[in-house]
C-alpha cells in the first residue's frame, strides 16, 4: 500500500511538471492515460470502510464521484451531459474538478512543508541551547551551594543563588575547606550516604548536605522518582526536597 501511495504521488508530480512544460498539454493523449493511472491509484489507497459499520452518506458520495471520474475517461460524452444535469441541479454554471482541487492542496501541503522544515530545525537548535543553558545554570547554583554552604532556606534555587552571591560579597560565607594542592577535596565528617539524622536535620533546613551525600541523594531520587527530572532539576529542587522524599521511601535509613 505504501508503494502504491508513492507512486501515485510520483505521478501527481509528473502530471504537475507536463502541465507546466509541455504546450498543449490538456489536449495531449497522453493526459487521460495519465489521469485514469492517478484516478486507479487513488482508489486503491483510499481507506476501506469498516465492515462493521454501516456505510456513510459521505462514502456513498466518494465511490459516485470515483465512478464519474471513471466515466469522464472512458465516456467524455456520457460524463458532460452528467455535469450538465448535475449543474442545473445545483444551479450554478461550473462545476470545480476535485482531482484538480485536491492536485492544487498537495501542492501547496509540500510548499508548506518546505517552510516548516527550517523552522523546526531551528527550533530543534534552540532546544539543544536551552539544555545547554540549563546544565550551565545547575552547575552554577551547585558551586554557589559549595561556596555558601552556610546560606539555604530559600524554595525559589534563582532567590537561593542571589542570596549566596551576597553572602560571599559580604565576606561571611565560609566554603568547605580545600584538600591538599592538586588532589582531592578533604573527606567530608559525614559518610557519603547520609544516615537518618543527617536526612532528617537536612529536611528540617538545619544543615545541607555535603557534596558527596548530594551527588548520593540525586541519584537516589532520580530512582524513586522514576526518572521524572533530570539531575540539574532534582539539585533545583533543593536539599531539604529530597531528604524529605528520601525519609519518605520505604527503604529509608533507619
């Protein structure tokens, strides 16, 4: 079906560019062989109805204009005097042909599509720009965090963040202290997974999580939250957030 339907395409396509190159077209014999191939094609792809549903009105007046179409083909004579009673019918003095409307809206459906395309590729650009900003964005409140680890409270992480620039504007911000020159930070007092008082003094907005517990708590989150965030979003959420979603596991440190 889906070799019919890009074949049938193909020659739309053809019978577009004869239309434009070829003088004469209309009255060229190769038109109607053409039409009645585009007219065959189009009634194999059409959808089947569905045999447990009572055939529509709509489908009815699908399969009569199909027949016509055929007609016109094969009976010119037989189809003008058709659309002559038809139009007296209708009152009106032209009938427009459906193939050639529907040519006219798959042309303009690909000139359509040929602008969409820069836009979503542009939008797909703007959204690898805002990732990239977001990550910038969360490592930037996780130094701050590192920096100011004396300043938390705030719910909102921008509000967090001015707070903290302020503290270490001030002097007063007092950062974990540094390891040995080239190597590794100094190991924090607490152990890496944070125990039941930790959790909870942390939930309480007492204390903050050093970076180790961080990192552990993220991850640990990230699982019970079934990957709803990403990592840069749970670190938005703030320490005392996901101590508290961590007590409230069932695989909470006792």
């Amino acid at each position: 079906m889906e070799l019919l339907k890009n074949v049938r395409s193909l020659l739309i396509d053809v019978q577009r560019v004869l239309e434009e190159a070829l003088p004469g077209y209309e009255t060229h014999a190769l038109k109607p062989q053409l039409d009645k191939a585009i007219l065959d094609l189009t009634v194999e792809v059409l959808p089947k109805p569905d045999g447990s549903t009572r055939t529509t009105a709509q489908q009815v007046a699908q399969a009569w204009q199909n027949a016509a179409r055929g007609i016109k083909l094969t009976h010119p004579a037989l189809y003008e005097e058709l659309s002559e009673k038809v139009m007296r019918m209708l009152d009106v003095r032209d009938l427009p042909d459906p193939a050639n409307e529907l040519l006219q809206l798959e042309a303009q459906l690909k000139k359509a599509e040929g602008r969409l395309k820069p836009i979503q590729d542009r939008l797909q650009e703007r959204d690898r720009e805002l990732a990239a900003l977001r990550s910038q964005i969360g490592a930037l409140y996780q130094a701050l965090a590192e920096a100011a680890p004396n300043v938390f409270g705030a719910k909102d992480p921008q509000t967090l963040a001015l707070q903290r620039i302020a503290e270490l504007q001030s002097g007063k911000a007092v950062p974990a202290a540094p390891g040995k020159k080239g190597g590794k930070p100094a190991a924090p007092v607490d152990d890496r997974i944070p125990s039941r008082a930790v959790l909870e003094a942390v939930a309480a907005g007492q204390r903050q999580f050093t970076q180790d517990q961080r990192e552990w708590s993220v991850g640990e989150c990230l699982g019970l939250t079934g990957f709803q965030y990403t990592p840069v979003e749970m670190i938005n959420h703030g320490d005392a957030w996901m101590a508290k979603t961590i007590l409230e596991s069932p695989n909470a440190p006792a």
